[in-house]
RNA sequence: GGAGCUGUAGUGUAGCGGUGAACAUGCCGGCCUGUCAAGCCGGAGAUCGCGGGUUCAAAUCCCGUCAGCUCCGCCA
C-alpha cells in the first residue's frame, strides 16, 4: 500500500466546502500537525490550496488509524476518503474548510520527514538566517506560497497588457560586456578569449535600442539585472525589471501607456481600481516640497522654505547660510510638542546623518513659542515662522539649515521617518505619482565631471538644447520616474537617436572620442542607419511585487534571495573552484 | 568603506560577575474517541557564535573576529 500508485489527487485540501459533503476525494499534501487523541487521530494535512482535517477512526478504517500514528509533522500522505459535515459544535471558523472534514479510507506515507527546524504555520518567528538555509522549508509557509503566487499573477497581467498593446517579448543576452558609468558590473571571464571578461546586463539598455532600430516598434521583457553593489532591504544584486521600449511615441504617449498597465495589474492583482492619470511633479517641485525626487504623497508635512524670513536673523547660523547661498527650511510635526526633549535629541543625530550640522525645534504653546534659540528670534520672526508653516498650539517646528542639498536629504529623510514614528501614514492608499522634467546632469564632485543622471542614452529637452556647452547642469532631460507612495517603480525617457547628439553626450560626460567609439561603436553606427524617434521604461519589478504584497522586505517576494553580504545560505554561493576551472578561464587567485 | 541592533537546547526567549544556565514550544515515551496552539504524566536535548583578555570566579565586563538584519556611502 505504498507509493502513489492507482491513486489521483482529485481535490486541493483547502478547497473542500459543505458543497463536497458526501463526496470521495484524494487528497495529497503535508502534514501540518497531527492531534492524537488515542482513540482517534486528527490530521491537518496542507497543500497550496490550504488546509483541511483528516479524521482517523479506528471505526470508520481500521488500518488508516494504524497507520497514522507514525505519522509525523511534515510527512507527505495520499489520503482517500469521504468528506463530511463535522459534527455539531465541532466547526472550526477559524478555518476554510472548517465546516467539513475528510473521514480516511486509506492513507498512503508517500514519503518521511525529519522533524523540521521551525514550525511551518502562517507567521514565523524565526530568524532571517534559518529561514534562508532551509528556504524550500519556509516556501512551504502559506504567506511565502501567497507572495510568490502573486508575483506570478502580477507578471501575467504585466504580459497580457502588454501584449495586448502591441509590445513582442524579446530576449537578450545575459552574456554582453561592460560598459563605463553606472553600478559595479558582475563580470564572467572568457575561456575561449584569454583575459577578456563578459559582464552580466545592468539592465538591457543598449540591446532594447537597437531593437528599435531594427524595427521591432514595441518591445518588453521581464529581465533579470545584475549590479555588483551592496544590499539594502529593496535591493538585491540581481533583481528584475518590466523593461519596456517603444518607437515614434512621445513622452506623453508612453506615460499614458504605462498607466493603462499599471491599472490593469492593479485591477486583476488586487482588484482596485486605479484613478487615471495619475498626477504629476517636476523634479524641481519634488524636491522643494518633499526632499527628494520619490516623495511619499500618502501624507502632508511638506517642507516650507523659510530661509527669506530669517535673513536677517539674530540667530547668526541662519543670516550666514542664507547669506552663504544656503537654505533654511522647515517641517510642521502636528502634535508634536508630546515629543520629549530626548526624542527631540534623537531626532537631531538622526539628521546628523545626512550632514545637517544641526536641527533647531520650536515647540509652540499655549505661552509662546518655546525654542534653544527663541531668544534669538524677534516676536515678529516667531509669528512669521508660525504662520507660514500653519503651526497651532501643540505643534513642533523642526528647522535645518545649510546648502539646499543637505536641507532636501535632512528634512527629507526626516519627514517620512517622523511619519512612521507617529503613525502619519494611512494605510491601504495607493499615491502614484509621476516625476518629469528631471535635469539631464548632475556635478559628480569627486570626479570632477558632469555624470548623466539617468543615463548617458537620455534626450534632453529640446528648447533645453543650446545650454548643453553654456549651462549643463540647467539642461532638462526627456526623462520620467513613476513613484508609488514612496516607492520609486520605475524609470525611464526618450532617447537620443541621433550620432551627433550622443557624441555630444558623452563628450559633455567626459568620454572621449576614442573611448566611446571602443565602448559603444556599435550604438553610434547603429543610429546612422534609420533610427526611429524612441523611449522607453523600466519599472523595479520586484519592488512593484513587495507593495502588492505589502512585503517589508524583497526577500519576501522572491524564492531564493541572497543575505544582505550577497550570500546565499542555502547553496552557500559564491563559493571556491577547482583550480582546474581557474586554469581554464586564464584566471590565478591573488 | 562607516554606524547601529542581534547571536544562549531544534525554534523563540529569560538570565547580564557567584547554586547543577531558566521558561515556552518542538522532539521522544506513556495515557487519552471530537481536537484544531488538543490535554495530562514522564524524559532527552546547550562547546551560552568564535578567539583573546580582566577576575578567585565570565553566558554576564573589555578587545577582536564571524554571521544575520537595518541605515549611511554606493546603486547611470
């Protein structure tokens, strides 16, 4: 009576309902935990479905109860049986199937387990690191089994629009070379080229291009990407992204587009329906307004320029930054006068980090407002300060000064922690919102040169054209990120497809002519043989699947992640070679 | 590269200079016919991450190191 022969499962476990009552079913899964009670035996056995209760009765079949009392946690059984009401008071509500239950005519160990190393249930209170060696354990876990499910349908509806709209899923190589600017690359050395290396795609940039170029009009791919850069909890060294290009569109027709699937994976994942379009903000608001160019829109507390009403200051820190071309800006924390002076403390290391040399407070209250620099401050000063910030009673101004990029970074930074601190953010809403009109360049300081701020490929804004020698860093790119309540999903813009023009762009990137001929020679002889106007988009796919899920964490949404070091606990990759295999690829350990 | 938090039976935690390292759960055995976190009785299970130092004495204090996590830098 062993193995699965001339057995079929007929039903999943956690799909039988007070419908099925009366029925013979086979049932195949695990088992999630086995109540003994001498007599009789319950099982709840689990498959991806869900769970159901298995009845072993030594009335009912004798040989089933026998058998079931060596069985263990996790022991995978083929049950057949009959499935009934449960008797009265005996419903469980707290469960799918809880009105019925499976009574066994048979029962099949169809394999052992060893007693696993944590609890396969729901919630896990386990540490990150057992998790991760016994991953396939902690994919059993009904919550690990539901994200996976719904990244699949997220890329089903990814691809079921995109098709729809016209868009061919092509392939391109992971195998392709390095090229300059960007991440760190993940380089796979050549055998049959001594001392020459592959690197592995940052993303598909180049080859979505020249797929315009050879007329495929409409593009996408889910890719997976490679940077050999350090972790975060939303990053890992190789993710995925919904990589999207399209020919003779222009920025508006592309962001309409991408609406459209934003809304379709919302509507058939989630089943919301998504108000479009969705808003939008220059880069340039974004940054006045929030600090940063991914604000969370979810809640208020903006950031209120103040710098012209403290420029004559007695507090010296304020006249001299204003003075020194600096900013003095400041946020409105309602309520927040309940802070004690040690929250306020570890609210200013907080800022600390992001170079802020400092983080002035203004308690308002009932007798005035009550600062370390109030004494500095004229009545009128204080009044003004209120009232552009909209205080009231009970409320905590928080000011920092210093150049306007460590004001953004500061009070940026401290905005969304503030928020979380004290519960700010609502939950369930969905604030989509799309970033335009970025600069094309920003001043890389340590390299002394102009770095492309999306990448070199990126058009700029034509009216923009002719500062590109005066003026660069006043040149507006073609160039677009989509954010979601925080959450940066997605970037992209409309290329340059002209040589001249990107010439000029890497000349003005410090590439030399030599370098971007070695580089991307290719590209640049590609665009004189009838480039069509393109752009295009990629969106962080495996972001887009943690919001969806509501994961904290991108190992939660994909099947086998690596540590936050880039190990894998589970392979135990990167690991050693043979010598044999170093020899072969040219390579000697240093 | 930097900062912080955490490492104690399989798992989750307590203990924070001095008794045989405790509790819960899981595991093993026994009893038990309506449980669903089953219950009751009994039992086994720990180089206190690793190395060094201080001390009469270290899980506990100090230094170093490793691992996991979070953040800064980095991520066009």
């Amino acid at each position: 009576m062993k193995g699965k022969k001339g057995l079929r499962r007929s039903h999943g476990c956690g799909l039988l309902r007070q419908d099925d009552v009366g029925q013979e079913v086979i049932l195949m899964g695990w088992v999630q935990r086995r109540r003994d009670h001498g007599g009789l035996i319950f099982i709840d056995l689990r498959d991806r479905s869900g769970v159901v209760q298995v009845v072993l009765s030594p009335e009912y079949h004798l040989e089933s109860f026998q058998r079931g009392e060596e069985v263990r946690s996790e022991f995978v059984l083929a049950i057949k049986g009959l499935v009934s009401s449960r008797p009265e008071g005996t419903i469980n509500p707290n469960l799918g199937t809880g009105d019925v239950e499976v009574y066994a005519q048979e029962l099949r160990i169809l394999n052992r387990s060893k007693t696993p190393p944590f609890y396969i249930k729901e919630e896990v209170n386990v540490e990150e690191n057992v998790r991760l060696k016994y991953r396939y354990l902690d994919l059993r876990r009904p919550d690990m089994q539901r994200n996976l499910i719904t990244r699949h349908w997220a890329a089903k509806a990814v691809r079921d629009y995109l098709s729809q709209e016209g868009f061919i899923e092509v392939e391109t190589p992971m195998l392709t070379r390095s090229t300059p600017e960007g991440a760190r690359d993940f380089l796979v050395p050549s055998r049959q080229s001594p001392g020459n290396f592959y690197a592995l795609p940052q993303s598909p940039q180049l080859f979505k291009q020249l797929l315009m170029i050879s007329g495929l009009e409409r593009y996408y791919q889910i890719a997976r990407c490679f940077r050999d850069e350090d972790l975060r909890a939303d990053r890992q060294p190789e993710f995925t992204q919904i990589d999207i290009e399209m020919s003779f569109c222009d920025q508006e027709e592309l962001l309409g587009i991408m609406e459209g699937m934003m809304a379709q994976v919302f509507a058939q994942v989630m089943d919301v329906e998504l108000p479009l379009p969705f808003p939008r903000l220059s880069y340039r608001e974004a940054m006045a307004r929030f600090g940063t160019d991914k604000p969370d829109l979810r809640f208020g507390m903006e950031l209120v320029d103040v710098s012209a009403l403290v420029a004559q200051s007695e507090f010296k820190v304020f006249r001299s930054v204003v003075e020194g071309g600096g900013q003095v800006k400041g946020l409105n924390l309602i309520g927040g006068t309940s802070l004690t002076r040690r929250e306020i403390d570890e609210l200013t290391g907080y800022v600390a980090q992001f170079g802020a040399r400092g983080l002035v407070w203004l308690r308002v209250t009932g007798d005035g407002v009550n600062s370390p620099i109030a004494k500095f401050l004229s009545p009128r000063e204080k009044e003004d300060l209120c009232n552009i910030l909209k205080a009231q009673e009970g409320d905590l101004l928080l000011l920092v000064a210093g150049p306007a990029r460590v004001v953004a970074d500061s009070l940026g930074h401290l905005r969304l922690h503030l928020a979380e601190k004290t519960g700010l953010i609502p939950e369930g809403k969905l604030n989509f919102v799309w970033i335009v009109d970025f600069p094309l360049l920003e001043w890389d300081e340590e390299e002394k040169r102009y770095r492309a701020m999306h990448h070199p490929f990126t058009s700029p804004v034509e009216e923009d054209l002719e500062l590109l020698q005066s003026a660069p860093e006043q040149v507006r790119a073609q160039a677009y990120d989509l954010v979601l309540n925080g959450v940066e999903l997605g970037g992209g813009s409309m290329r340059i497809y002209k040589r001249e023009l990107q010439e000029k762009m890497f000349a003005t990137l410090g590439i030399t002519a030599a370098e971007a001929r070695e580089k991307f020679g290719f590209l640049l002889e590609a665009f004189e043989y009838g480039t069509p106007p393109h752009g295009g988009i990629a969106f962080g796919f495996d972001r887009l699947v943690m919001l969806l899920t509501g994961s904290e964490n991108i190992r939660d949404v994909l099947a086998f992640p690596k540590t936050t070091s880039g190990t894998c606990l589970l392979t135990g990759a990167p690991a050693t070679v043979e010598e044999r295999q170093l020899r072969d690829l040219h390579l000697k350990n240093i």
